[in-house]
C-alpha cells in the first residue's frame, strides 16, 4: 500500500514539475493584481455602495491564489481546475468594478446580523436584529444563517466569513478535551479559547453553533469505570446506560458552558454527531427494557398473547443483538417493542444532554446532528432515532444532510442532485415541531468521490431549495486544507456567499413560502416501518413525497406517535403508503380525521396491529390507488395524485412551462405565497 502511494506522488511530482509553470505564472499574475482590485473597492464603497456580492469575489481571490501556489507540487491537476474557475471569478470582478465605477450598476444591498443580540425563533425563522453596510439602522427580520463546519480552520478564519458572504460556523470541542485526565481537574483554557473565538465571531457578525461532541469521551473514565467499555456502532464508543457516564457528561457540560452561557455569538449548541443507540446489551438497559415492558403489557401473559411467545416471567427476556446488518428480530414482538424502547431510551438520554445544557443556559438552542435516512428507513430503525421524540426535547429541528451532486449518474436522471431524502426528512421534522431546520454537516458534495467536479449551480440550487423547505441555517462539510472540498473549490465556495447574501436579501419573501401550510399529509407509522418485510412501506413512502413534490403543494407527515397523541392531520388529504400495520391507538384517532384518506398500492391497509394481530374494522372516506409494485413509481404517482389534489383545490393556480408553451411540472419544483407586498 505504502509503496504505491509513493510512486503515485512520484509519478504526480514529475508531471507537475513540466506542468505547472505556466500555472504559476497565471496565479502570480491574479496576486500581483490584488493591490488594484482592492484600492477599486475601497472607492466604490466609499462613495456609499453596499460591496458586499463583489467582495465575495474579492476574497476568494484573496485568499485561494496564496493557497493554489502553496499547492502546486502537492496536486497540480486540481490547482489548474482552481485558476481556470479564479480567472472566471476575476473577470466577473472586473466587469463589477468597471461597471459600478462609471456608475452603471448599483449592488443589492444586504441586511447582516449585528452580533450582539441572539435571534430567536419565530416559527421556522431565526429573527435578529440587523444592519446594512454603511447604516445605522436596526431591524428585526428572519435572518438566514450559511456557513461552514467543522474543525481549526473555520476558527482561524473567523474573521473572513463576513468578506466571503457568510455568516455561521460550526466547531466543536470534547470531553476529554476539558478532562484531559484522571484527576477530574477541568482544563479551563478550553472554554476561555472558545470563548476568545466568540468575541472574535461577535465582532465579524458570524453566530457559532458548538458541537459539544459527548463522542471524545476520555479513556481514563472508561478505565475507571468497566461498566462503560462496551461495543457500540457509530460515534458513541462507550455504554450511554450507565449512571456514571450520565453524570460525568452533565458536568462536563455544566463547566464548559458556564463561561460562555450568555455569549450573543453563541447561536446554539449541537448536543451529538449522527447519533445511532446500536449497543451490546448492558444490565442497565436490560433492567430498564424489562421494566418498561411491565408497564406496556401489564402482565406476563398479555405479552405472551401479544407476541406469541410463552415466556414465564419478563426476568427471562432479553435485549435482542442489534449490530446491523442483521440484528435478531424475532420473536417479531420483542423487536417490534425493542426497537420503540429504544427510541424512548436514546430521546431520554439526548434529554439529560438538553436539560444538563438549559440548566446553565437557558436561552440557549439545542439540537441533535441526526442523520435524517435513520428516521425513515426499515433498515436503519434500530438506530433510535425517532423525529417526534427529539421534537419534544430540542429546539431546533437538527439534522445531518446529504444533496449530493451526482452527475451523469443513470440511476438518478433526470436529477443531478439525490435531494429526495434531504428534503423530505426536513419536511417530517417539521411536521413534528414548527421550528428552523439545522443541518449542520450539510454535504452537497460526495465524500469519497470528492475530486468530482461540482457546478456553482448544484450548490446554489441545493441551498435555495433546502431553505424553502425550512433550513434557517446550514454548516456545509467542510472547511479545510488539502481536503478536496471547498477550499479547494472557488466557484463552489463563492456561490455558499452569494447564496447566504441573496436568502438574506429576500428572507421575508423565503419565510412566506417556508410558511405555506402543509396541503397535503403522508402517514408514517413506526409499526410498518418497523415490522416490512416485502410490503415496501419506505419505498413507497418516499416514491409518494417524490411525486407530490412536483404537484405544486406543500407535503407534511404524520407519525404514528402523533396519532397515539390525539395528534390528526391538519391537511385534507392524508396518504397511506402501502402501511399495513399500525397501533390501536394510533388507528382510534385516525377514526375521527374527517378528511380525505387515500391508499397507495394496496387496499388492505393498516389492517393489523403492531404485534401483527388482525384488525376487521377499517377507515372511512378511502379512496385507493392501485399499483403493482413494479409500477410504484413517483412519476405513476405523480400522475395519479395531481387531478385529485386540483380536484380538493390544492394544487397551485400557476404551472410552468417552456419557451414553446410545454407544461414542465414534472421535475420543477414551485410554491407561491402571499406576502405583505403580494404574490
């Protein structure tokens, strides 16, 4: 391995040495012509201009030519992408400059946060006071946030993002980082560095979103406490059960916070990083699985009907082994009852995060960095998550999204970005809790295959659409050197800026259209999802949100511990995709909806209960849309559920056509909202 790796750079080395000269030149040619676009915008802002869209230019400029010349040897494919995309930024420069100096062109003007009061939540908005360059008038409007995540860099840039265009940052620090060691004596320094790093970000504009990443967890605390060695999956490497842990996290936080709890920089706190509770089973969460089925079943013999099974007492059951790919499901009732515990288990243990934070800090936001396919996805449902659960303990409706650019990809024409699940987990957090959407390691770019090229316009179009759909702020992965993302990428990265400036331009327009109501609703029920096995819930689910996407309404989700609430669907129209099983809770509710109920796929729907007993008593008011599963596709559906959505008066009164007067619905997304000014 090392050995190839060496004659690769060898061999990349030699190309570079008859390659890059003409490169250099080019790059030293764009420095050398800093100094002059610089003095040209200091006389265009004096004379009372708002720079802020060409100094996104500028800066990038600014900063990635020293950075491309420092990385000639090191991977001169890559610089020459870099200058070609730099020469292309220049020149728009160019043309800004020239234009606004012979007074032809005024630049839109851009609110920015002032730093010094926190925002608040309105809705799904972030509401702040804000300025614009050159004024000393303060107004209260949605303010969007952009920026990126997640390690040194973005700390030592702290002072650039208001030059590039944005406005939020991500960084993160650990336990082990305040405890170092065994004598529990807390490093102090750490928090007073974050604490410098705020004052600095106060003073650039720039809110902070802190990782408190409970995943460092130090390894003097394991050792001192054996019941916390276990093996678990993803980030958390130590048992969440144990008492011990609970206790030594809570200080942790107590301490770290305590110096910065009232820091207006301090945007909100990140409570974990893609959060999923698959662990070998421990006596604490053995003891707490087997008390919380007494109080379901009541009895011995009522779980035993339930699940089919002829235990004689609760002591004798067992957590099932749930490390993927192949966790033990049966006997099918313990996992369907497992797999609930659990996401009431793992929402208790972010809540003793949540609490331990608003204990110090009061005021300040909280959230999770769930990765959004584990709420929705039969494979993954042993991980925990549940989206109606953390709306209850958390702020901010946080996530972990992918938009990945993907080409010429076959499998995903006619799209160039997979959005479908980002879009539409953000759409059922919201469901749940009316609240700004956080994706906070937000990858817009593939993480493997990052020498891709990615277009400017992926980046402006995943942005823009994530905020429709209710994203008020957004750390984009990542930020930092020799990475192959956006420190490597000047269109790419000038296009976050431009983004960030033009959703803060028109926050009050974005807002009204995050604020259309849902129109229509899609069942979600946690006992389908968990119990499929070839009725294809989740692939219905997510074909039906697909197709809805492009019939011109708002689509919202409904859980079934919604339903289990007394919750009902605030739309007319409620789709089932393809759930053949749901509680009998859940289904007494749904008895009282008096909308509009339809089948996708099959008419024997939601026919069994959670432990897979038959229900005879069905809904009225359904209305089924047959397919055979090889036809489920979003575009059949599509199809099927545009004239009944016109039919209800749900559909937009406008459509989209080309040049030529073809209707291209199918494909484009579009909402329309009212605002104080109009349509």
């Amino acid at each position: 391995m090392y050995r190839l790796l060496v004659i690769i750079a060898l061999i990349t080395l030699s190309a570079c040495t008859i390659a890059y000269g003409d490169t250099e030149t080019d790059l030293l040619a764009l420095q050398q012509s800093l100094p002059s676009l610089k003095a040209s915008l200091d006389a265009i802002k004096a004379n009372g201009q708002d720079t802020s869209y060409p100094m996104i230019n500028y800066t990038v400029l600014e900063n990635f030519v020293g950075d491309a010349l420092m990385n000639l040897g090191y991977n001169s494919s890559r610089v020459a992408t870099e200058l070609s995309e730099l020469q292309t930024i220049k020149t728009e420069l160019d043309q800004q400059i020239s234009q606004a100096l012979a007074g032809n062109i005024i630049f839109p003007v851009v609110p920015r946060w002032t730093g010094d009061t926190r925002s608040l939540i309105s809705g799904c908005s972030f509401m702040a006071p804000t300025i614009t360059p050159g004024s000393t008038c303060r107004e209260i409007r949605p303010v969007f946030f952009t920026g990126f995540g997640h390690f040194a860099q973005v700390r030592e840039d702290m002072e650039k993002w208001p030059n590039y265009g944005t406005n939020m940052v991500q960084f993160e620090t650990g336990p082990n980082r305040v405890y170092p060691d065994y004598t529990e004596i807390p490093n102090m320094a750490v928090a007073q560095g974050i604490k410098a790093d705020l004052d600095r970000a106060q003073k650039a504009g720039v809110a902070v979103d802190l990782l408190i990443s409970p995943h460092y967890f130090p390894a003097w605390m394991i050792s001192k406490y054996p019941e916390l060695n276990t093996s678990r999956e993803g980030f958390l490497q130590f048992c969440i059960h144990a008492p011990s842990g609970q206790e030594f996290l809570k200080e942790y936080i107590r301490v770290l916070l305590t110096p910065i709890k009232n820091h207006p920089a301090l945007h909100s706190i990140c409570l974990t990083n893609e959060p999923r509770n698959v662990e070998k089973p421990c006596e604490y969460a053995t003891a707490e699985f087997r008390t919380w089925l007494q109080q379901r079943h009541s009895s011995i013999d009522v779980l035993n009907d339930r699940w089919g099974t002829s235990y004689t007492s609760f002591d004798q059951i067992t957590i099932p082994m749930t490390s993927t790919p192949s966790p033990i499901t049966t006997p099918i009732g313990r996992w369907v009852d497992y797999c609930r515990w659990n996401q009431e288990c793992f929402t208790n243990w972010h809540k003793v995060l949540a609490d331990a934070v608003h204990a110090v800090a009061p005021n300040v936001y909280v959230h999770a960095k769930v990765q959004g396919y584990t709420f929705g996805n039969t494979d993954q449902i042993q991980c925990g998550n549940d989206p109606y659960l953390y709306a209850g303990i958390t702020d901010l409706n946080g996530n972990d999204g992918s938009n990945y650019y993907r080409g010429d990809d076959a499998t995903l024409k006619p799209y160039y970005a997979n959005w479908l699940g980002c879009y539409m987990y953000g759409d059922m957090q919201r469901s749940m809790r009316d609240a700004p959407i956080f994706n906070s390691e937000n990858h817009l770019m593939d993480d493997v295959n990052y020498t891709t090229i990615v277009p400017w316009q992926h980046i402006r179009t995943a942005l823009w659409q994530e905020a429709i759909h209710g994203q008020g702020a957004t750390t984009l992965w990542v930020w930092d050197h020799l990475s192959g993302f956006y420190m490597e990428r000047p269109l790419d990265t000038k296009a976050v800026g431009t983004v960030n400036c033009d959703l803060n331009r028109a926050a009050k327009e974005v807002t009204a259209l995050q604020q259309v109501p849902e129109q229509v609703t899609i069942l979600h029920p946690f006992s389908s999802l968990v119990r499929d096995s070839g009725h294809n819930f989740d692939y219905i689910a997510m074909r039906a949100y697909w197709g809805l996407t492009f019939c011109r309404v708002r689509t919202g989700f409904i859980t079934e511990r919604q339903l289990e609430a007394g919750i009902l669907p605030k739309t007319s129209i409620l789709i089932v995709p393809n759930a053949k099983y749901i509680t009998d809770a859940a289904f007494e509710t749904l008895k009282n909806y008096q909308g509009h109920i339809i089948y996708l796929v099959d008419g024997n729907l939601l026919c069994y209960d959670e432990y897979g007993q038959p229900r005879s008593e069905q809904l009225a008011n359904v209305d089924v849309i047959p397919f055979a599963i090889t036809d489920a596709k979003s575009k059949n559906f599509y199809t099927a559920l545009l004239p009944k959505l016109i039919a209800d008066g749900l559909a937009t009164k406008y459509n989209l056509v080309d040049s030529s007067g073809n209707s291209l619905t199918w494909g484009a997304e579009f909402r329309e909202a009212e605002t104080s000014d109009g349509d």
